[in-house]
C-alpha cells in the first residue's frame, strides 16, 4: 500500500494493524498535511446494516471539536478500498509510556484530566466510546493527549480483541444487535460490556477507571491468564487496592479509582464531568504541592528513643484527631443549572457582591427591546430596573450594592447611567463610543472601552463616577480594533481586558498593573495566544486566576488561566456557547450566558426563474452555522464558510447543496468571505491567521492556501476583476476603509476609491464599472475601473447584503414595517427597482452579513437566515 494513493490521500508508511483494519500514515495532497487513514477490512462491511451504523456514528463523531480528541475528516471509498481519514498524532501510545510501575503523579493526572475532558465532551453529544485503552490514547510530544477512534468501536459488534479470539456470550439474534454481543478490549471492559449489555456512557467511566488504575500501578485491573478469565474477574473479583501496589497513592485518587470501578453501574460515577471536576481539583493540590498521599506502615526498624517516639506519637495523634475534627467539610460537586428560561434573550449577567442577585439584560417577553432586571438566584421573578425604548446592556454593581450602572445605545454611541438597585431614578454619569463596564472595588471609578477620535481604536478609559470625568489608560496599535471587555480584579489592583487585533476577530487577555490614584502601574502583559475570538471574562475571587470565553461559531467555551502565565485550562462545569459571564466575590457560583444559534442558507427562486412565488427552501444546513454562499461563474459550484468541523472553513458543493467538500484547515482564526475568480477555478477568501486579517487564495480543487496581502493593516471581502488578473478587498492601510486592487499573482496594491469606508468590492461583467459597499452604512456606489467620480447608485443595500449581476444588483431592503425583510432589484437598463420576493416580519435574514449571491443564469438566489437563536443564563453552584 506504501505509494499507493486513495481519493488525495497518498500513503507513505504503515503505523499499525489491529482486528479493525490497517493504520497508515499519508499525505493529503490537496491540504499538503499529513492525516492517519485507517482502511477497514471487508469483513468488518460486509453487513449493510452494520456500515450503516458505523458510519453514521462515525459522523457524528467527526463533529466532536475538543482539542483531546482526534478529529475525523471524510469517510471514504476508493479503488474498492473503505477508509477514514483522521487527524494524524505524533507521539506515542499512553501504554507505550506507563512503564512497569506506573507513572508518577503529576503524569497520571495530567493526562488523566485531558482524557476526562474529552470522554465528557463525547458524552454529552451523546457518543459513547465503547473501547478505550492505553493504546487508542495518543501523548503527543507536548503532553497533549489526544482520544483515538471515537465512534469506531460500533463498527466491532463482533469484536476482535488482543487475544485474536472472537468473544460472543450468547448468540446474537438476526444481524448485529445491540444486546448480546461484546464489543471492546476484555481487559478494559465494564461488566455490562461482558455480559453483551448495551451500554452507555457508565461503561466509558469503568474503562477509564480500568486505565487509570493502570496508570498508577503499572498493572491491569483484570489483566488473567485467558481472554474467558478475564472477563470472569471482571464480573466477580475486585482488582487488588491501589495502595497496595503503590502506596504512595492520595488516598483521594485511590478513590476515584474505586468508584469508576464499581460493578453495578448506577453506584459508579454517573458522569464523566464529575471524575473530570474531582481530578482536577487533584492536579491543583498536586500543581500546588498540598497533596499527600496514602503514611505508608512502619519499617519495623528499631529506635534508641522507643518511648519518646511514642510519646512523640501519641502527640501526634492527638493532633491528627484534634486537625480531622477541625478539618474543612469537602466542597459539593459542582452542579450547572438554568438561572433564566424565559423566552426571548437574556444576557451580560453580573452578581451583586453578596453573589445573591443577578442583574442582566432581557429583551421581554415581546423579544421588543432590551432593559436591564435584577434577578434572586433562589427564587422570584425578575424585577424589571428600566424600561427606556433605546436598547440596554452591560450592568454592573456599585461595590455596596447600592447601584446598578448600565449602558444605554443611543443614535451609534452609548449613555452610561447608573440607577438604585431596589428602582427609583436614573443618573447619567458620562458617554462612551464603546462600553462594557466594571466598577473599581473602591467605588470611585467605572472601567469601560471608548475613543477619543472617530478613527482611533477603542482604549480602556477609567470614568469617575463623582465628577465624569475620563482618563484613558491603554493605547492599542493602531492598526487594532482596541481594547474591550474591562474588567477590575477584586483587590483592585490590576484590570484584565481583550484586545482585538483585526477586524476578522484575533482576541487575547491583556492584564495592566493598576494603582490606588487610577493610574496605570505599568505596562499591559499579554496572558493568552489563542487567536480566537472572546466573548467576555471575569476575575476569580483570589484575584489570582482569569476566567473568559474563547472560541467561534457555535462552539465557545470557559477556559481560565494563572495571572502569573501559563496555558489555559477548559472549565468542566460549563457546557457549549458559553459567553459573557459573572463570578460571585465568594467564588462559590459562576453565571454565564448561554447562547444557542445556527445559521443556514436558503434558496429561493431568482429574477429569471419561471415560478418566482415558490416557498424558500433550506439548502445547504448543519448543526454549525453555514454562511456566505456564492454561486461558480460557471454555474457548477457552490462555495461557503460554515463551522461545521469546529471552526469556520471554505466548503465547496455541488449547485444543489450536496457533497461538501472542506477545502481550508485553519482551525482557529477568523475565516470567511470566499468569492471565485471568472474561470471558476480559484477561490479568494479573507483570514486573521497572519495576525490581522489578509487575503488569501486557494484552488477551487483544494490545496495550500497562498497568501495574497501582508503587512500592519487589515484586508477584507476580496473580488475579482472580471479578467482575473486583479484581486479587489477593502483596506484600511491608509487610515480609513478604501477599496485597493492587487494583482491575483502578487505584487502592489493599488487604491481605487478615496470615498472613506469603502470595503466591498465587485467589478461589473463588462469590466467598466467597480461597484462597492462602505462598511456600517447602508447604500451601493460605483467608480470607474480606471478611475474617476464615484456616485451613489442606491441607497438601500450594504455590506453582504447585495449582488451583482450583468443585468442588476439584487439587494435586501430593510426598512420596511417592523425591520421586514425585502429582496429587491435594481434594473441598470430600466433603472427601476422591482420587488423580487417580501419576507414576513418573523423571518430570521441574517443581518450580520448575508452574503447575498445569485446564480449566473438568474435562476437561483441563496441567503443566510437564523433558524435558531436565543440565550438564557445558565448558574454554577458550588464552582470553585
């Protein structure tokens, strides 16, 4: 197989064999990275049934994105050859690395947590595992752990394990059901497992129990002589205990063992979120040098002081009793419960400093406009604090509990008002051109973000609540977007903020040393390198940790991070899209806004379809948010960003929706706006990988990626000339949005327009004619190809909102009743503008950029619309 190639993938060497198939290392040719294939024996697909099975396990364990877990990236068949292809690690087996005696402590846990993490992320979209093993766990060459083989377990429903025999405990019924056949590694199987029960996520927990008892010890929990003897001692005997082989163990890890262990399946560990939370509060006692382990017993050696050490030890019990009676009662697991249920969005949540109110932003029951409430965490309804018509956010306690500061958006900048806790009457204490509050422990000050001029970016500014005044206390780059998100750590002695790098969103926490006369103490240090997007953060109570909200798309979650520098760590006690959020002062609970949303892209008939009233169909979806379609030139394909594999990438399908194929693997940074050259066979597309936001280029076929712009500024939303030679973007490299031109093959950029906040651009099918966008402002302009004055050709239409054809542009209209949707036309030859298609108000349009596209026959137009969107608040009891 060495050389051969299957599908782009070309297999350069062999990395192992077991009763599923053949592990082999090779390149994709078309991404130029190397991936695992694993090809399957025709055995293990011969039952129709059975690959029907697999294979949609196997999907959805392909849309698990946890960076302990391999990820899938296509099942496929070629040259009669069934294959998947998947992340390729390089390290070494877990087994590979436990040696006679087990590993030392800081290892177990370090990997034990990553491999909880991971199984309890799979849980929870319902994936059970069903073999785990040493072997199906990769330790990369930086520590990390990486889960093998998610989802593949089903296909062995008749499984070969290590001892090359086939164990079936009773003869299945018909083909492959799910009770009666044992699936999995004898020496790591849970009772159920052996007895060819179906199973759950439990069997997970006794399988990582399995693991860990290994870890520690050296040495299998039900390791026998025979495949049958083993599966006997799994069902009847109990493995020797821990401390007796190691008896140096934490007698607290010892227990984890044990209760992962248990034989009936509802007194073991009911979640692998629980084991995760237990065994991260080791490796903190571990990280910290306070955790101790299991006194092993006396040496037997004689003393020449026998009385005196037993008086010494008699002390010495007395004062053990004395510490154990005085002892602090253990913390209550963590439990994650809905603070809010209530219909329409509710977000910015913020605890009042006794950690027993929430104040928050609601849009009503009648979803009409956003006011700040105040909610008891046990109980009652929320009492509703404003009910001005302009939108309100943001709300922050005064350090007594007194007030309530809160933004107010008001004609494109927002009012920072402050009103009485219980209700009464409003005060205005300033203006903002951001927001984003945080009130100083010693009440004199609010944090916030704002600018001083129009085109700087937004700065730190502290408000004094007594007079108004402002003082500004960062100073971005000013190629950056600017510092946003404020917030004062509870001693009051530094202030965490997110900077934002470009206008593709590449987020990191900044902290800046903060003295008692509000002045900076030094400069901002940089915690975090995610280049992802944050959503919102907040201090623990000690003043010592950062938690914050990283992520993209659909999937954001809680990581927390040392003040002092270090990696971050995801929060177990937190479920997906998690973003702003709230820590008590007491550190005992954390609130969080859920939101939930999912965008996909709709067809509906074009200017030159024969039946133009048919109903808007659902086109290209998935469980991610599916974006920015546009229609091949040659009328073939599709091309779009969706996050459907955990980050947002350019896909490409067929004109009807079907077989998407992933064409970018950036995994993190900011992604979008793909646009095709005339001959169908490139693809532009813009991405913050680089630090800002660039141009890049791709094959239509897949490829490496190829970098068109570079440098301080920020380059977005790329269109083609209609020769191709020429690439257009907005830049903001001269100070302001302007459309620049840029060979496709490389070299200088070269300005178009002069009209500030151009930003989108498209050259007409005649090539006479560049028609652009500005960036926040509504309206279509033009401008000679070679120059010259540049007109307004609509008022309606925007950003993402519009497309050109060789007859018109096709643009949604906003400004009907109620914020209605309408899809309009505009003639060149008539100039008239007709009605196309006139959205119900309830219709969900995408307007955070639609990507308005229509096919070159005039046929079809595809558009973006929410078919899920809200947010609750979610509390954390007991988090610490």
């Amino acid at each position: 197989m060495v050389g051969k190639v299957l599908a782009q993938y070309q297999i350069t060497e062999k990395l192992g064999e077991g009763g599923m198939g053949v592990v082999w290392k090779a390149r994709d040719t078309h991404l130029d990275r190397f991936v695992a294939l694993k090809t399957l024996t025709a055995e293990r697909l011969a039952d129709p049934e059975r690959k029907r099975r697999f294979v949609q396990e196997a999907k959805a364990a392909s849309a698990l994105n946890h960076p302990n877990i391999v990820h899938i990236y296509d099942i496929a068949e070629a040259d009669g050859v069934q294959f998947i292809a998947m992340e390729y690690v390089a390290g070494r087996t877990l087994g590979e690395f436990i040696g006679r005696k087990g590993l030392r402590l800081n290892e177990v846990l370090k990997y034990a947590v990553q491999i909880a993490d991971a199984l309890a992320r799979a849980h929870a979209a319902g994936i059970v595992h069903r073999d785990l093993k040493p072997s199906n766990l990769m330790v990369g060459d930086h520590g990390l752990v990486k889960v093998l083989d998610f989802g593949l377990a089903k296909l062995a429903e008749t499984a070969t394990g290590e001892f090359g025999q086939t164990a079936t405990l009773r003869p299945p019924e018909g083909p492959s059901t799910e009770e009666g056949t044992i699936v999995g590694t004898a020496a790591y199987m849970s009772p159920e497992q052996a007895e060819g029960k179906k199973v759950d996520a439990r069997s997970d927990i006794f399988s990582f129990g399995s693991v860990l008892y290994e870890m520690v010890t050296g040495r299998r929990a039900f390791q026998r002589d025979s495949k049958l003897s083993t599966l006997s001692a799994i069902l009847k005997d109990d493995p020797k205990p821990v401390s007796s082989i190691t008896p140096d163990v934490p007698r607290d890890l010892e227990k984890i063992i044990s209760h992962c262990l248990r034989k009936d399946v509802e007194r073991r560990f009911q979640h692998m979120a629980d084991v995760k939370t237990l065994l991260d509060e080791l490796k903190e006692e571990s990280d910290s040098g306070k955790l101790t382990g299991i006194v092993a017993g006396a040496t037997g050696r004689k003393s020449r002081l026998p009385w005196a050490l037993a008086g010494t030890a008699v002390l010495l019990a007395a004062l053990g009793i004395g510490l154990w009676l005085l002892r602090p009662t253990s913390h209550a697991a963590p439990k994650t419960v809905p603070l809010t249920s209530y219909t329409g969005r509710q977000g910015t949540p913020a605890f009042s400093p006794d950690g027993k109110q929430v104040a928050f932003a609601w849009n009503g029951e009648k979803e009409d406009n956003f006011d700040i409430y105040v909610k008891l965490v046990d109980a009652g309804t929320p009492l509703r604090l404003t009910s001005n018509p302009a939108p309100e956010y943001s709300p922050a306690w005064s350090p007594d509990a007194r007030y309530i500061a809160f933004c107010r958006a008001v004609s494109g900048h927002a009012e920072i008002w402050m009103i009485p806790a219980l209700g009464g009457a409003e005060q205005k204490l300033g203006e903002s051109a951001g927001c984003g509050l945080s009130w100083s422990p010693d009440g004199k000050y609010l944090a916030l973000a704002d600018k001083n001029a129009p085109r700087e970016p937004y700065s730190i500014f502290l408000l004094s609540v007594e007079t108004g005044e402002k003082r500004k206390l960062t100073s971005p780059p000013n190629e950056s977007v600017g510092d946003l998100i404020p917030q004062f750590s509870p001693d009051g002695k530094t202030i965490a903020f997110v900077r934002v790098f470009s206008s593709a969103p590449t987020n990191d926490v900044y902290v800046l040393p903060f003295n008692t006369d509000g002045r900076p103490g030094g400069e901002p240090r940089r915690l975090t390198h995610d280049e992802r997007s944050i959503f919102g953060l907040d201090w623990t109570a000690d003043s010592r940790r950062i938690v914050y909200s990283s992520g993209q798309a659909g999937n954001k979650n809680l990581l927390t991070i040392p003040v002092s520098g270090g990696a971050p760590e995801r929060l177990a006690v937190t479920g997906e899209n998690a973003t702003a959020l709230s820590i008590s002062r007491s550190g005992s609970r954390l609130v969080y806004q859920r939101s939930v949303f999912d965008t996909n892209i709709w067809r509906i008939p074009g200017p030159n379809s024969s039946d133009k009233k048919s109903a808007p169909s659902r086109f290209i979806a998935s469980t991610q948010p599916d974006v920015e379609p546009q229609f091949s030139p040659d009328g073939t394909k599709i091309v779009f960003t969706s996050a459907r594999s955990g980050s947002y990438e350019v896909w490409v399908c067929d004109r009807e929706g079907r077989n998407p194929v992933q064409l970018t693997s950036f995994n993190g940074p900011e992604l979008g706006s793909p646009r095709w050259s005339p001959d169908s066979h490139w693809i532009a597309f813009d991405s913050g990988k680089a630090g800002n936001s660039d141009i890049y280029v791709i094959r239509a076929e897949g490829g490496q990626p190829r970098r068109l712009t570079s440098g301080p500024s920020n380059n977005v939303r790329p269109g083609w000339s209609q020769n191709g030679r020429w690439i257009y973007f907005g830049s903001n490299r001269s100070g302001d949005w302007q459309i620049w031109k840029q060979p496709a093959q490389g070299g200088t950029a070269v300005q178009v327009t002069k009209t500030e906040g151009a930003r989108e651009a498209f050259e007409s099918l005649d090539g006479g004619f560049v028609y652009y966008a500005k960036y926040h402002a509504l309206g279509i302009w033009k401008v000679p190809v070679s120059g010259g004055e540049e007109t307004q050709v609509l008022d309606r239409g925007g950003e993402g909102f519009w497309a050109l054809t060789g007859q018109g542009i096709c643009f949604f209209d906003f400004s009907g009743s109620a914020g209605a949707a309408a899809l309009k036309f505009h003639n060149f030859a008539t100039g008239k503008v007709t009605l196309l298609r006139e959205f119900s108000k309830d219709t969900p349009i995408d307007t955070s950029g639609t990507a308005l596209t229509v096919s070159s026959d005039g046929r079809w137009i595809l558009y973006t619309q929410y078919d899920q969107s809200g947010s609750n608040l979610m509390l954390v009891e007991n988090y610490r």
